[in-house]
C-alpha cells in the first residue's frame, strides 16, 4: 500500500541539471587565474604565499590544475618514490597584491559558496536517499504483507475450492444415487407396464379371436344366406309361374328375411364390431331361410309328384288307346296317325303360362309367351334369365343396396349440404372433360378421379375436398363417381361411339384399383339397363305398368313415356359403354388383371342367343355389342365366335324375324351377313388409341 512519504527518484534528480550548469559557469569565469588544485589537503594555503611578480608564473602557480607541491608519501612519474620534493621557492610577484587578494578572496567565498551548495546538495541527496531506502523498506515490507495476504487469499481459496469440490462430489454421489434410484423404479415401472401390456395384449389377442371367429362365423352363415335365397330364387324360377301362389307366404318370409338379414349387415359393418347376439340372430336367419327352402322343397316334390302321377296317368291312357287300337281289326292308317298326334294334342292343351308372360307390354315389348305359345317352361330359351347369370345380378344388386342403405345417412344430412355438393363437383368436371384429345390431358383426370377414391384432398375450386371428411365418404364418392360414368353413356357415349374409349379405359384403371368401384358400376349399368345382364325383368304382382316400364329403363317426363327412338338410343349408349370396358387393354404398370375382360362378354353373348328374343332392343344391343367387341370376340375365340354368330343368323334370327320388322333388326341381319361373308369384323374408331 503506497505511502504519502514515499520518495520519487526523479525528484532526487531534478536539481542535478541546474547545478552543474551553475558550477561550470564559476569554473569557467576561475579558469584563467588558477593554475594548481585548490581542493585537497596537500593544496597549500593560497593566503601566505607570495605572488611572483611574473603574472604569467602567478597565473601558473594559481592554476588549479597544476600541482606545485607533492605531498610527502607521493611520487610523480618522473621522480623515484623515495626522492624528495625540495621547499618552493618564493616569488615575487609583480602585480598589486591588494587585487589579486581581492580576486583570490571572491574565489574562495565562491568555492565555499560551492562547497555550501555541494553540502546542501549532498545532504539533500542523502535524506532523498533515506527516503528512497525506506521508500523500498515500505515497498518491500507492503510486498511482503501483499505476498502474504495474497497466500493467505490463495490458501482461503484453496481451501474454498476444496470444500466446494468436496460439496460438489457429495452432490454428484447423491444425485448418482438419486438416478440410481429413479432408474431403478423406471425399471421396476417399466417391467410392470411391459407386463401390463403384455397381458393386455394377451387378453387383445383373445378378443381379436373371438370377434375373428364371430366375424367368420358371420361370414359363414352370410353366404349360407346367400346360397338359401340363390337356391330359393332358382326354385322359384324353375317351378313356373302357374304355380306362383303355392308360394305366398314362403316369398313374404323370404323377402322380410333379407330385409332383416341386410339390415344386420349394415348394423354391423356400422359399428365395426360383431356380438354374438348378432351372430344368433344370423343363425336364426339362415334357420328359418332353411325352414322356408324345405317348405318350398317340399311343395315342388309334391308338384312333381303330381305332375308325375298325371303323367302316368296319361301313359296309362295311351296305353289303352294304343291296345284298343291294335285290337281293333278295322283299324285304318288315319286312325293310326291320330293316336300318333294325340300326345302331341294332349301336351298342347296344358296352360302355356311363363314367367316372362307378366312382362307383356303392348307397343312396346313383347314377352316370349306371347309369341311361343306351346313351349315347355323348362326349356331354357324361353327363361327371363340363367341361373349363373341371376346370381351375377344378385350379387351385384344385393351390394348395390346394402351401400345404398348405408349411405343414405349422408345425403339425409343437411349439415353436409356443402361437403355432398364439393364431393359432386370433385367428381363431374374431371369426368365431363374426359377425351383422347392428348396422353397428357386424358392422365390428369385419371389422376385427379384416383386421388379422391385414395383419400387424398382434391381443391374444388377455392375448396378442398377428401372422402376422408365423413365416416361414409368413400362409400359416397365410389358410388357416385360409378353414377356419373354410366350416365356418360346417354350424355355423350349414346352420340359419339369413339366416345366410350376413353371413358372405359379410365373405368377400367379405376376399377383395377378400386374393386368396390366396379361393383358399384355393374349394378348401376344393371339398373339403367337389365338386358345387359342379359335379365328379361318380368312384371311382379301389383306393379303397375309405369314401374315396370321403368326397371326395363324407360324413363317417364311428366308421366307421359319417352319415344321408343330416345329409349333404344340410350340403350345403344349404355352397350357401346360396357362393351367398351370389355375390350379395354389395362394398365401396364398395374400387374392387377382385367378385372371384367373378353370372357364377360363371351358370356352376355351366348346367353341373350339362349333367351328368346324382344323387338326393338335385342337387335340394337346385340348390334352395337358386335360392332364395339366382335373383332377382339373373334380374334379371341376364332371359330367358335363364327359358329355362335351361324346360330345368331338362323335360329335366333328366325325366331326375331316373328316378332321384329323395325331398323334395328335390319341392321343386326346387315352386319351379320357382311361378317360372315367377309370372315372379319372392322375395328371400330378410337379402339386403338394408346391411352396409357
């Protein structure tokens, strides 16, 4: 710590400058009068020697700087050391000895004066360095003192960062122990969780069984349901009209069956769950369809029993007409033919009815019994459809109404006015704008169409839409895109044929992705157009004749029928459309086969030749089939294809030809013979166009 006393050496040497200044300027002004030393104890005393009257010996004698005198003990470089200076000698001086005494007594007072001032100088020089000794012994001391405080301070920090390091490791060991701890309770925790989870998922995996074993048993008495009513309905159909009554009251259980049946359906793909009072009341179901099949069963034994005992009956007669006529002597060759025809007559007389006979509709369709009168019900060509064939649209129908009860929930909804009408839109602009102007236009409505059934979200306009914003959605947009393309087949397809192309590759990309779309698309086609089954609907008790006028298609405005021209021509549309999707070569980067290709089309062909033919519309559907498929049917198929079409040209003509007279039935036998004369059908326009 610095102290108010402490000594500046440049303060000590400040005066140094001046005073040597000051002692040459006297020595300059002394220089010339003084010859010798003036200074020592061997200079002699200046006040009793005799000043020579030779100023210039004076002048020598007086100089300082030359010494006249050696002292004894001393020696100079030209004498030996033992050699003695002899006494000076005395001179006289010339000069007044009053002024040089003047002049010797202003230079002593001023060699005093000097000596003074060398004193003073000396003095002030010794107590600056008393000052600057104990300035040192002040600092060495406050060092001292500072070194110490400062290895004290070191030692107070040494022993703090010790003491901190210590409390530091004790914090560290807690902590390792607190850690220790909680690591051991989250293990602890964990193995408990891990156990919990494990026999959570144990008991998951027990539920997911038995919901797996609901589900199929749900699954097992669902087609158990389905085979009853399949085998009911060809029952049904094979036993003949004209004993419809017998099964009333089996028709109504079988129909409130179904409609239980399907409602249980819907409940449980609804909820997503499966209970077993669910899976007993299917069972119920399936117990009593199989009650009603045994009673139908039974009533049809007892009709073939019947029909079997007036069989032999008749045999019986015939036998004793034959044995009266043989026994009969006179018997004549006429006689002879009559008992040749008379089973003939006999079988003649027996009712004609057909299933097909509730479907007459004068002016407009003509039903098979009406036109073949006489013919067996058991003969194939004269059912309204196959049995295969009627399982294919039972199918179809059946999921067409289940979804269709489903979804009802949605389009019942007010609050999703907005979503239903977004969904719309989402859907008709890329439809309507479907063509095969360019690969590049025609790919961005497929993707477009794809992204929405896929869940992605699609901007309408300044909105975004995805099926995703509602429960029944997809099931929604599914159905009501398969809409809006079978409408395509009356809003654009019925005017252009190269239309269908294009709109049936992207239905068939559609349906390769999305099976449920297909499906959904068969069952409307079926219901806009049911000879595209091929299914000759009849007409059921109670119907009116507007309503059966309109499952066969026909459209009413104002209750008044549309012209046959506009009916036939939508038809058209509908055949070119299907036909279409038949011949349609799927995508090549989808390895998922043609899911309804040639062999579909095989089968609608041969099985509307095995039905008996309807005025107007078998012509326009068979024609138009022909023109859009026949070349890939032939080149398919080869001879069989050319056989089937020998059969089209006689026997399904001949019968047409007794009920037909109109365009359509002229251009079916046109085109018929030109493909039968030429060997090959022409590819229609557009057929060829590499869309993908």
């Amino acid at each position: 710590m610095a102290s108010t006393s402490d000594l500046n050496l440049d303060d000590l040497l400040s005066g140094f400058e001046s005073m040597k200044i000051s002692v040459l300027r006297n020595a300059a002004k002394l220089s010339p009068h003084i010859k010798g030393r003036t200074l020592g104890p061997d200079c002699p005393d200046l006040s009793q020697i005799h000043i020579s009257s030779n100023n210039n010996e004076a002048a020598k004698e007086n100089d300082p700087n030359v010494s006249n005198e050696t002292p004894s003990g001393s020696r100079t470089d030209e004498e030996p050391a033992n050699k003695k200076t002899p006494p000076a000698k005395v001179r006289t001086p010339h000069l007044d000895v009053t002024a040089n005494c003047e002049t010797v007594t202003s230079k002593l007072h001023q060699q005093e004066l000097e000596r003074q001032r060398i004193a003073t100088v000396r003095k002030s020089l010794a107590e600056r360095q008393s000052k600057i000794r104990q300035a040192d012994e002040q600092r060495e001391a406050l060092l001292k003192q500072t070194i110490l405080e400062a290895e004290q301070t070191v030692a107070r920090k040494q022993q703090e960062a010790d003491r901190r390091l210590l409390s530091a490791i004790q914090e560290q060991e807690k902590q390792a122990q607190e850690a220790a701890a909680r690591r051991q309770a989250e293990i602890e925790e964990e193995n408990r969780r891990v156990t919990d989870i494990a026999a959570q998922f144990k008991r998951r995996q027990e539920e997911l069984r038995k919901k797996h074993q609901l589900i199929e048993t749900i699954r097992h008495h669902n087609g158990q349901f389905r085979a009853g009513t399949e085998a009911f309905t060809k029952a049904l159909t094979t036993i003949g009209v004209q004993h419809a009554t017998k099964f009333s009251n089996q028709k109504k259980t079988v129909r409130g069956l179904q409609k239980d049946f399907e409602q249980l359906l819907q409940t449980i793909n609804a909820n997503h769950e499966v209970n077993q009072v669910e899976v007993d009341l299917a069972a119920e179901y399936c117990k009593l369809l199989d009650q009603a099949n045994r009673e139908v069963t039974e009533i049809v034994a007892q009709i073939e029993s019947a029909q079997k005992q007036q069989q032999q009956e008749q045999l019986e007669q015939q036998r004793n007409q034959e044995q009266q006529a043989a026994a009969a002597a006179a018997a004549t060759v006429t006689q002879e033919a009559v008992n040749q025809q008379q089973p003939q007559q006999q079988q003649e007389q027996k009712p004609a009815d057909s299933t097909d006979a509730a479907g007459i509709v004068p002016g407009v369709v003509t039903a098979p019994a009406a036109t073949a009168p006489g013919i067996p019900e058991n003969e194939p060509f004269f059912q309204p459809v196959s049995p295969e064939c009627l399982q294919f649209y039972m199918e179809v129908k059946s999921f067409y109404e289940q979804h269709q009860t489903a979804v009802k929930q949605l389009m019942d909804d007010p609050s999703m006015k907005t979503y239903r009408f977004n969904c719309q839109k989402a859907i008709n602009i890329p439809v309507n704008a479907i063509s095969g102007v360019n690969r590049e236009h025609f790919i961005d409505k497929y993707n477009k169409l794809a992204a929405l059934l896929s869940g992605q979200n699609v901007k309408v306009g300044d909105a975004t839409v995805s099926i995703n914003g509602h429960p029944l959605g997809r099931t929604y947009c599914t159905m009501l895109l398969a809409k809006k393309f079978v409408s395509q087949a009356d809003t654009g397809i019925s005017s252009n044929a190269s239309a269908a192309f294009p709109i049936a590759a992207i239905v068939v990309a559609l349906w390769q992705r999305f099976p449920e779309f297909g499906r959904f698309f068969l069952a409307y086609l079926h219901r806009e157009c049911p000879y595209m089954v091929p299914y000759y609907l009849p007409q059921l008790e109670g119907q009116s004749q507007e309503e059966f006028l309109k499952t066969l298609g026909y459209r009413f405005v104002d209750g008044v029928l549309e012209k046959q021209d506009q009916y036939l021509k939508r038809m058209s549309g509908l055949a070119r459309l299907y036909s279409a999707v038949i011949v349609t070569v799927p995508r090549r980067d989808d390895p998922t086969p043609h899911p309804h290709g040639l062999e579909y089309g095989w089968r609608w062909l041969t099985n509307i030749l095995n039905r008996f033919p309807q005025p107007d519309i078998c012509a326009t559907l068979i024609c138009e089939f022909l023109q859009t498929a026949g070349a890939d049917l032939h080149a398919a198929y080869g001879k069989q294809f050319l056989k089937v079409l020998r059969v089209l040209q006689g026997d399904y003509m001949t019968a047409l030809n007794k009920i037909d007279t109109g365009g359509p039935k002229a251009r079916l036998e046109g085109l018929i013979a030109q493909i039968l004369t030429e060997g090959k059908i022409v590819r229609p326009e557009g057929i060829s166009m590499n869309f993908w």
